[in-house]
C-alpha cells in the first residue's frame, strides 16, 4: 500500500507557498539542466509524428488489422505515452534545476483529477488487465495545488503500480481527510512490493529497487 498526504485544504499559514527554490547550483549543473530542457524539446517533435502515425494505423485508416497487429499498435501506443511522460518530467527538471519553477496553485477536484489519470493510462492497464479502481468520494473538498504537477505524480505512482501488478488484479485508489486539514492518498495494489531495506532509498534520484 503507497500512502501519502497533501497538505492542500485552507488557506495560507504564513509560510511561502506556490514556489519551489533549489540551492544555487554550479554552472556545470546549470549547464546539465540546460542539455536536459534542449533535449526533452527536441524529442517531442519526431514522438509527435510518431503517434500520429501510430494513432493512423491503430485507427484502421491504412486499412483493416489483424487481431495481432491491434495487439502490437496497443503497446506500441502504451510505450509512446511512457516516453512522453518522461520528457515532461525531464524539462521540470531542468526548469527546477535552472533556478525555481512557480507552482500555479488553484482548487482541484481530486476524484476527477484521477479520472483524468485513469483514462490517460487506458492503453497500459488494458494491455495488462489491470483495473484501476478510483474510489475517492466526489464529496471530498477541493484541494489547493498545481495541476499539471499532481497529475505527474499521480501518473508516475499509478504506471508503476500498473507496471508491477500481476495481470486480472486490481489497483484501488482511496482518499481520506485527515483531522489536520489534509487529504491523504492510498493506492493498493497486488504486486510484490518494495523491499523493506529499499524504503528509505525510494526518493533518492535515479534509485530502482531490486
């Protein structure tokens, strides 16, 4: 079970809000960063037309498939969504590392954010048969945050959980407000878990258990 809670409801308690502000970093980290944002940018435009086509193909408008060539489009499609979602977490990185990226914090509907998730992450849990059950109540208050931000997270926590689940299982996601004005997030999935000496790894960069 992954749990994680968000401070998101009420107003502000006096501390800075809506910015993340990393150390000064050296020219040669500058300098990476830079690599990293020319980089994602330069990868969206052939993945672009790489879906598109794909998307053409998957579509029959370049004539009927076979049930095995569906088959191999639906990953090829799935594999596609994967490295986008990588070149955007790559040019935040890049923009974090440049010197601070403002965060555009507004109310948002939890529930009908990981609808938004489920659907983009279709093509993978199909491919699996893996059912991603959202069971956060529609009553639950907004939340205050910035929404291309949580939908990152939630699609980055949600694909490896699709990733590591056994196929025909179950991913259930629930949401509870805590007694100090928080929001806490579970997802339940049944796959193998991490090992317990590799939890105090799991924030560190570029980490991959065993």
């Amino acid at each position: 079970v992954l749990r994680f809670d968000y401070a998101g409801f009420g107003e502000s308690d006096g501390e800075p809000r809506g910015e993340l502000w990393p150390e000064r970093e050296s020219a040669d980290t500058r300098a990476a960063a830079a690599f990293l944002a020319a980089l994602s940018h330069d990868l969206r435009t052939p993945l672009t037309s790489i879906k598109m086509h794909v998307d053409n193909l998957y579509d029959g408008i370049e004539g009927q498939l076979s049930d095995n060539q569906r088959e191999t489009l639906h990953r090829i499609r799935s594999n596609i969504r994967r490295l986008r979602v990588l070149l955007d977490d790559l040019l935040d990185l890049s923009r974090l590392e440049a010197g601070g990226r403002a965060l555009q914090c507004g109310p948002i509907q939890l529930a009908e954010l990981l609808d938004h998730v489920i659907t983009q992450l279709a093509d993978l849990s199909d491919l699996k048969h893996v059912r991603l059950l959202n069971a956060v109540s529609r009553g639950l208050p907004p939340i205050e945050g910035d929404q291309p931000s949580l939908t990152r997270v939630f699609t980055n926590i949600l694909d490896n959980a699709v990733k590591f689940s056994p196929p025909y299982s179950a991913i259930d996601i629930t949401a509870v407000r805590s007694a100090r004005d928080a929001v806490t997030v579970s997802v339940l999935d049944r796959g193998c878990g991490i090992p317990a000496e590799d939890l105090a790894n799991i924030f560190l960069p570029f980490f991959r258990s065993s």
